[in-house]
C-alpha cells in the first residue's frame, strides 16, 4: 500500500509534465471546506479503533487546465493505536490534483498525490504522503459538490497509515469558461451551447450518428451521408428515400426516384413498353394520336380510341376506311377486304356456311374432298358422291367395266392421243405377258375394304405427286394388310381424270403411283412383293364430265397376286 502511494504521487507529476502547455489566459483558483471521516483501524490491521472526524479548508490553483496545485489544511481528531483516547491533530499539506477534464466541465474526477506535516496534541508531528481520488459535480457556473477518499502513508512515525472520507463545496475564482450544456465545450466556441453535443461539431447534437450535426441534418434521427444532408439513400441515386418512390431501386429525379429504362418519361412500373422510348403509355406512336402503336389499327395515320386509333372514317375501328371497307360496319381484315372471317379460312362470315369451322367447300371442312362437307358426309375420310350421302355408291365390277367403256366412247381424242393411248395398250399387254403367272386374288372382306377404301382416299397436293399428311395413315393400313399376306404381292396402279393434256396425266399417275410405292419401302416392305404402273386417264370408273365424276376417277388403285 505504502510503495502504491508512491507510484501514484510519481505518475501525478509525470501527467503534469506532459499536460502542463502555455495558457493565453490566467487559469482560475479554487477554495472550499469538506467534512473528515477518519480511521486508524483498517490500514494498521486494529479493528478496535474507531471511526473519528474532522474539517478542512483548501486552496488549489490550476497550473494547466487539467493540472492544479493544492494546499489542504485539516483540523481533527484522530484515534492512535497507543492511546486510549482520542488525539488531535492538525495538519498542512501540499498536493498535484490531474483533472480527467478540463476544469470547466460539469464533472471533473480527479486523482491526486503530494505530502505534508501532521501535528498530534499540539507536539508531535510526523511526515505523511496523501494520495486519492475526488470528483467536482459542478452545481452552478462557479460552485462544485466536492467528494473525496484519501490514503495517508505515515513516512515518520509507525501506526500512522489513515484513511480519510471528505464531503465538501468548492468555489472557483477568477474568470472561467462557461459551459452551460455540460459537454465539455465552452459556451464561448460551442455553437449549440444549451444542447449537449460533441467537440468534433462544435458542442452541437448528432443523434443518429452520421457525422452532421442535428441543426444542419435534413434527418437527424436516420443515419445518411452528407452528400444527401444526412438522410438515407439506401439505392444510391442521389435521391433521399424520403423523397424516393422507389428507394430500392435507383432512378432519376424526373421519375421521383424510380428506373426509367429507356428514358421517356414513364418509369417501368407503368411502361407498357419498358425498354422501347415512347409518349403513349411508354410506347412508339408513330402517328401521335397518343395511342401506342402496338394497339393502333393506323399506327401512320392519326384516329381516335373510339375507332382504335384509326381516323374517324373507319366506322368499325379495323384499320380499313370506311371507303375501302365492303362491311363498314363490322371488324374484318385486309384480306377479306374489311368482311369479318371468323374461322379465317378466306371465305367471309357471309358466305361460310361454317363460319366457325375452317374450311375450303363453302367454308366447310371437306376431308376427303368429294364435295359434301363433314358435317353432311357419313364417309367423310371416303370420296363419295352427294346422292349417296357422301360415301363411295356400290356397284358391280360389270357395271364399272361398262361405265368405263362408255366414257371412252363419249370422250373425244385427237389422232396423237390415240396413238398414245394404243402404245400404252401394247405396254400393258406386254407387261402382262410377262407375268403370266400373275393372277389376281380375293382376300378377307375387312382387308379388302381397307384397300378400296385406300384407292379413294390417298390424296397429293394440287397437280403434283407429294402425299398430304393425311394419306399417311392410310398407306400404314395398306401395309398392315400386306403384312398379312406375305406370300402374295402387289401391284399399285395410278389414274387421272382427263383434265389436261393426256402425256402429262400419264406421268403424273406413274409418280403418284411411285410415291406410294416409295412410302412403303419405307414402312419395311420387301421391294420384291411390290410394282407400280400408271395409266393415266385411260380407266376412268365415272364421267369425267362432272366434278364428282373426275374426283372419283383421280384414284390409286392396290392390287394382290399370287
């Protein structure tokens, strides 16, 4: 305890010499009194002697703002170990007091340390070295609260440690710097002197803590940087979120703050076109009648909503002049030249007799293409006749043989075709004399229908040998049927009607006939069980003189042999 005394007298005139600097104005003085709480007992280990008290009166003077030089004088009564009543004693000493602040703030503790002369009974004396801690509370500019605790190392004389308790008041003299706020700056260089504030803004508050004293921060409870007078920009558009409609996402002023893409004016959130610039809801309006020009029928030319966008003399708002439109009244396209095609199979509404169905005969789908629509047909994949609902009419193989007979008779043909028609005779009887052994077969009436029924059906596209889509499944059922049969073999015959020139309707019967042909060579059929001949015009089985007559007459034909 004795050496701790020590230390802390040295460390005292240690800070005094680092702290100790020239002052431009004289420092102030300090006078007070304090009430003594003694003891004896706890430092010399005698829990026999009592607590005793005393006063003392003071001076200090500061040296530095934070250094002052003391001269305490005390008047009491102390209880001794070798007495049996009380001693008294007076005593004077001289101490360094570092101040942890400036002399002028609300709360200044202080450590100190120095030494001076006890007298006990008013004869003896002994050397003792003080040492503690205090705090001024300041109550009025120049009145303080005093508290203090003090340890006395008795130098000169055994049993002479003592611990002292002092409550007291202080006066300050001279000229000192007023702080009414308590913060530690002087009212003299403190801007907000009433606010508590810190010495980097000059004694002014910054309650949130950003650097920007509370007067001049547009925020001052949200933390944000001084470019934006201390309010958050949490996207960092230069925008306060405060004023920000979208203060997550970075925008222009012009935009409150909101993305604008492509910079028209309309921020994304409401720009139909977000990434094209335009005026009409963020859109290109070429004309300018303020609708964009992805909803405009006349994008170029200037109309109204009423008419969508076209100009006022487009009754029914389709993009066609009124002038122009054969139906004024209703929506329709270019195409149907202003006349609404519900199905948009090119026939207008008014003259389809399924608006509402695609279709090519009279608007209506017509599968097999005989004429009769879908709707009417009972053998719609079939080509059949209208008197026959449809479907293929039954007759006999001698009535066909007599029909066929009697349409060559009726037809008339130039000396050319003739003789182009008796070479393709002699070829054919050629061909079949090769094949004498050739002998057509009958098989199961299901399979045989199957092949009947292929002879019609089996489509191309107009004047041409490619198979449509639809004949595809009609050639897999051909080549079911022969999978059955795999000991006979088949010939695929290809006719025309007569329309147009004989020569040409000869090869493209053998290109059709190949076409199918090819198609089940690549169904896996063994070419060895196959043939294909065309014929041309020359087996009509109806009248080429009417259109149902040519559409049956049009036909691939599958034979089988042994």
């Amino acid at each position: 305890m004795k050496f701790s005394v020590v230390c802390l007298f040295t460390a005292i005139f240690l800070i005094a010499g680092t702290t100790a600097h020239a002052q431009k104005q004289p420092l102030p003085s300090n006078i007070g009194a304090k009430v003594l709480i003694l003891n004896h007992g706890y430092p010399n280990s005698m829990d026999s002697l009592r607590f005793t008290n005393g006063i003392e009166a003071f001076f200090s003077k500061h040296i530095t703002p934070r250094l002052s030089f003391g001269i305490p004088f005390k008047l009491g009564v102390s209880h001794l170990p070798e007495t049996r009543n009380n001693t008294n004693f007076i005593s004077l000493d001289a101490l360094l007091q570092f101040h942890f602040s400036d002399y002028d703030a609300a709360v200044s503790p202080y450590l100190f340390a120095g030494g001076g002369v006890v007298v006990e009974n008013f004869e003896e004396n002994n050397i003792q070295i003080p040492g503690g801690l205090g705090v001024h509370l300041r109550l009025a500019p120049n009145s303080f609260l005093n508290l203090q605790a003090e340890y006395r190392y008795g130098l000169t004389k055994d049993f002479r440690d003592n611990v002292q308790l002092g409550i007291g008041y202080t006066y300050r003299l001279g000229k000192t710097k007023m702080d009414e706020d308590g913060d530690g700056v002087p009212d003299d260089i403190d801007q907000c002197p009433t606010e508590i504030g810190t010495k980097d803004l000059a004694g002014c508050p910054d309650s949130d803590g950003d650097g920007i004293t509370d007067i001049a921060d547009a925020c001052p409870n949200l933390y944000g940087p001084e470019s934006m007078l201390g309010c958050p920009d949490s996207d960092e558009d230069g925008i306060p979120d405060s004023e920000d409609k979208c203060p997550d996402d970075a925008g222009r002023k012009v935009t409150d703050g909101c993305p604008d893409s492509d910079e028209d004016g309309w921020v994304d959130a409401e720009d139909e076109c977000p990434d094209l610039a335009g005026a009409a809801k963020g859109c290109p309006d070429a004309d300018g009648d303020r609708i964009p020009d992805k909803d405009d029928a006349c994008p170029n030319d200037k109309g109204t909503l009423a008419s969508n966008g076209c100009p006022s003399g487009d009754s029914d708002a389709d993009g066609i002049l009124d002038e122009n439109d054969q139906c004024p009244n209703e929506k329709g396209s270019i195409a149907t030249k202003g006349c609404p095609d519900a199905d948009e199979d090119g026939i207008i509404d008014s003259e389809d007799r399924c608006p509402n169905a695609y279709g090519t005969f009279n608007g209506c789908p017509d599968t097999d293409g005989d004429g009769v629509d879908d709707a009417d047909d009972e053998c719609p994949s079939r080509v059949g006749i209208a008197t026959n609902n449809g479907c293929p009419e039954a007759k006999s193989i001698e009535q066909i043989e007599q029909e066929s007979d009697n349409q060559l008779t009726e037809r008339e043909v130039s000396a050319a075709e003739k003789d182009f028609m008796e070479d393709i005779a002699e070829e054919e009887d050629a061909y079949f004399e090769r094949s004498k052994v050739r002998k057509e077969v009958k098989i199961e009436s299901a399979d045989q229908d199957i092949l009947a029924n292929a002879a019609q059906s089996i489509q191309f596209e107009i004047a041409s040998a490619v198979l449509k889509s639809q004949s595809y499944l009609i050639l897999k059922e051909v080549a079911e049927v022969l999978q059955r049969y795999p000991y006979l073999t088949i010939n695929i015959e290809g006719h025309t009607d007569d329309v147009g020139r004989t020569a040409a309707n000869q090869l493209l019967s053998e290109q059709r006939a190949k076409a199918c042909y090819e198609f089940l060579l690549s169904l896996g059929l063994d070419s060895e069980r196959m043939s294909y001949v065309g014929y041309g015009e020359l087996r009509p089985l109806r009248n080429n003189g009417s259109k149902e007559g040519r559409a049956y007459n049009r036909r691939v034909e599958f034979k089988l042999y042994e």
